[in-house]
C-alpha cells in the first residue's frame, strides 16, 4: 500500500515552519524525504523560497504594504506569532492568505524597478565583454556578463552574493537564480535567499543558506561544485541524480552523472614560476607617427595604429631598446617579454576589428638612435629590416592589462644579439578601415600607473 503525498496546504505548513524555525525533527525529516521524492514538491519549495526572498527585501527596505509588522518587532516569548496576529482565521485560510501576500509583495517590488535583478558591487581589476553595463553599481537586467580579466562581484536581488574570478561568463536570469557557463565563482546565499539557483552544464545546484565554489571548465562540458560552509544540493536532470553537499564536500557534474571528489578549491594553489632575470628598458623607449607631428605626442605610451589606407599620416608604431650586454643568458629557456596595454584616449574602437593582432620585430643591427630627440617616419628602423619575433592576440574591447610575448624566436633572437642592446619594434598587424580608429597604446617607462615594458628570462623549459 502507497503512502499518500502530503497535501499543498501541508506543504506550504512545513516550507513555513522552515523559515520561522519552528520545524520539530520529525517535521524536518519528514520535508527531506518529501524533497526527494516528490518532483511538485521541489518546485514548489523553490516557488516559496524565491517569494520568501522577496519578501525579506520588502520588509529590509521598510517597504511593506501597510498592515505587515515592521521587521525590527522581534516576537516574544508567550505571544502569537505573526501569522496569528495578521489572520485570527484557521490555519488553512491563513497559509492560503499568506501566499497570497507573498504574491502581492513581489509583483509590489518588482514594479518599482522593472526588469532590474541585480547590480554590480564591486570591480578589481576587471574587463568585460559584455552588453549589460559594467560601470561600478550599475543595475543589471536579465542578460549575459563576460568577465575577461580581474575580479567582480554581483549581487542579485534576492541578496545572494556571485564572486567572479576571470575569465568567466554568468547569464543573470531571475533574482533567484544564474547560470554559469565558464569559468570559477564563489556564491554566498544569506537566509534571505534561501533556494537561490545557480545552473550550469549539465546539472544545477540550490542553496540552503551557506557558502558554496563553482567551477565550468572551458570545454563546458565539466562542473565543479564544493561547499566552503552550510549545505547544498546538486542535481543532475539528466541522469535524474542528486547530491546534498555539506562543508567540505565537492561533486563533479559530467554529462554521464555526478562523481563525488575531494574539494577541487582546498588543493595548494599552483602560482607561476618566478622569473630568473629581469631586465627592463630604463626609459629608452620611442613612438614615431607618419605625420611627424609630435606636438601630441606622450610619452607615457607607445603607439601603435595601422590603416588601410596606404601611406595614412596618422599611422603609429613603437620601439623598445634592452641592454643584455654583459648577460650570460645560456641557462635560460624561455623568454618572456610583457607589455602593458593601456588606453590611448585616441580613436574609436567601434573602427576596428574584433580581433586585434600585433606584431614584435626584433633589429638585428640598429642604426645609432638618440632618445632624447624626435624620429623620423621614413629613416627610423623598419619592420622589412628585422626579424618576425612573435605576435600580441587581443580583442579590440581589451584597453588595459598585461600582454605577454612568448617565443623560441624571441629567445633565440636574445642570446645571438645580447652582446650589444637589442632594439624590439611594435606594429598593428591588424588594420582599421578608418584614420578616426583606436589608437592601441602600452605603457612607457614614464607611464603614471602601469609598468613599462620588461624582459624575464626563466631557466629550464
């Protein structure tokens, strides 16, 4: 003989006596079987929780319809809970009347900021590839944000908390839930927030009030999940699986199923080797405009800028010397050379393509250079006279942070010219269709903010 489901009144009884704290342990074992066996009953708990978050907003805010207790009156021992004092009805009614309210209370809040779910508080070093804005503190609509570089942090409506750590991509759906489909996050739901959703590949994970890091690998294909504090569960649609996940517990989401594993976050960080030697360029540095006109020159920066136009005067390129004279860089195997982009404040972006590439030439046998005056276009080195050393991938979105160039040509190039100070030459492989496009642009030496440019050697492969 099957056991009958629990009716939705005595469903929303135990979702209710959840969030007041008043549910015995019996009642708590009796909603943890009914989560797990009941697929209604899981939405529905997920439907309450997302209107309870709501509601806690509403009442934080002061914002009540009038007739609702303020929050700050803590009930009292020996009196009726306010529930009771709101509904002197059978208990029935007033669950049903609560809802309702519930109800009310979210349409009241969402009405007063229309299609707004989230917003941006907090931006470390970041840069973005995305529609939504990205200014600090901006509100957020439903949409897709692309972290590239940096750090940053949103937080949804709901109150829940999303720590990006690039490059990572998180789709914004509802107060109550996102989707990560790359990249690593930290997410931390308060009480408020309980229920929060948060998919991705494969698999999802609801939140019952703690501190949980994710991960989506770059193939998409893998989902990490590990509870830094609290509870989780993640579930598995496919494969019709689900896991509850408590401190320091950690499942793998592929798309065969869910594989427990020790916490993938709790391993020693692998951090990037240190450099051997590093040389930097001790202020010689030079840019050179095909105009010659040098009364808008910086010399914080190194322009480069090619057209498709031959012959344009607003063309740019850029060069960088390095003493190695007296190195003996014969223990080293790989060489690294690493700029810094920075913005120019010249030209538009929206003139060049997507994809930008530049170009690093070295010069074998540069010509006497003084860096203290002005250079001509046509008599300074040229990239037909050097050596193609490597290339500079960015997108053209990209206007700050660290590029580096990485090549055996590079390092080849290094240890055959080190008895004398090599000359390096930037070029935009890439050309704009217009003279009014984005000058692309990396810290000189003199630069306020960012590094100029340095080579580091490392020993061994």
């Amino acid at each position: 003989m099957s056991l009958q489901k629990p009716s939705q009144e005595r469903r929303l009884e135990l979702f209710t006596q959840l969030l007041d704290g008043t549910l015995s342990a019996g009642e708590k074992s009796e909603l943890n079987a009914l989560l797990k066996t009941d697929d209604t009953a899981r939405r529905h708990y997920r439907e309450h929780m997302r209107l309870h978050a709501h509601l806690h907003l509403a009442y934080a805010a002061g914002g009540m319809p009038s007739g609702m207790p303020p929050l700050r009156n803590a009930q009292k021992k020996g009196t009726p809970s306010p529930s009771q004092q709101i509904f002197p009805f059978p208990k029935g009614v007033q669950l049903a009347a609560a809802a309702l309210i519930l109800f009310g209370c979210v349409l009241w809040l969402q009405s007063r900021e229309p299609g707004f779910l989230a917003t941006l508080v907090s931006s470390e070093d970041a840069a973005w590839e995305s529609t939504l804005p990205t200014a600090l503190h901006s509100r957020l609509r439903p949409g897709i944000l692309e972290l590239k570089s940096g750090m940053a942090t949103i937080q949804f409506d709901s109150g829940a908390l999303v720590t990006l750590e690039a490059p990572a991509r998180l789709e914004l759906i509802t107060p109550i839930r996102g989707r990560m489909s790359r990249g690593s996050a930290v997410i931390e739901v308060p009480k408020a927030a309980i229920g929060f959703v948060m998919d991705a590949p494969n698999s999802y994970a609801v939140d019952h009030g703690t501190r949980f890091a994710m991960s989506v690998d770059p193939t998409g294909k893998l989902a990490s999940f590990a509870v830094l504090s609290g509870e989780i569960s993640v579930h598995h649609p496919s494969a019709k699986l689900e896991e509850h996940l408590f401190q320091s517990e950690a499942t793998i989401a592929t798309e065969a199923g869910l594989e427990r594993t020790e916490n993938p976050f709790s391993k020693p960080m692998v951090f990037p080797r240190e450099p051997a030697l590093r040389v930097g360029s001790a202020g010689k540095t030079k840019s050179v405009i095909a105009s010659n006109r040098t009364e808008n020159a910086n010399p914080r920066i190194l322009a480069v800028k090619s057209t498709e136009e031959k012959n344009n005067p607003a063309e740019r390129r850029s060069f960088v010397s390095f003493d190695l004279t007296g190195s003996d860089l014969s223990g080293y195997g790989v060489a690294k050379l690493r700029l810094s982009l920075v913005p120019s404040n010249q030209g538009l972006a929206v003139y060049v393509p997507q994809e930008i590439r530049f170009l690093v030439y070295g010069i074998p046998a540069p010509p006497a250079l003084n860096w203290n005056a002005p250079w001509d276009w046509a008599t300074s080195p040229q990239p037909e006279s050097g050596l193609l050393l490597g290339s500079i991938d960015i997108l053209r979105t990209q206007q700050s942070g660290t590029v580096e160039l990485t090549s055996p040509a590079l390092l080849e190039f290094l240890k055959v010219h080190r008895e004398k100070p090599v000359l390096l030459l930037f070029v935009r492989e890439t050309r704009a269709p217009s003279s009014g496009s984005l000058v692309h642009a990396f810290a000189s030496d003199s630069h306020p903010q960012a590094p100029g440019p340095v080579l580091e050697f490392f020993i061994g492969p």
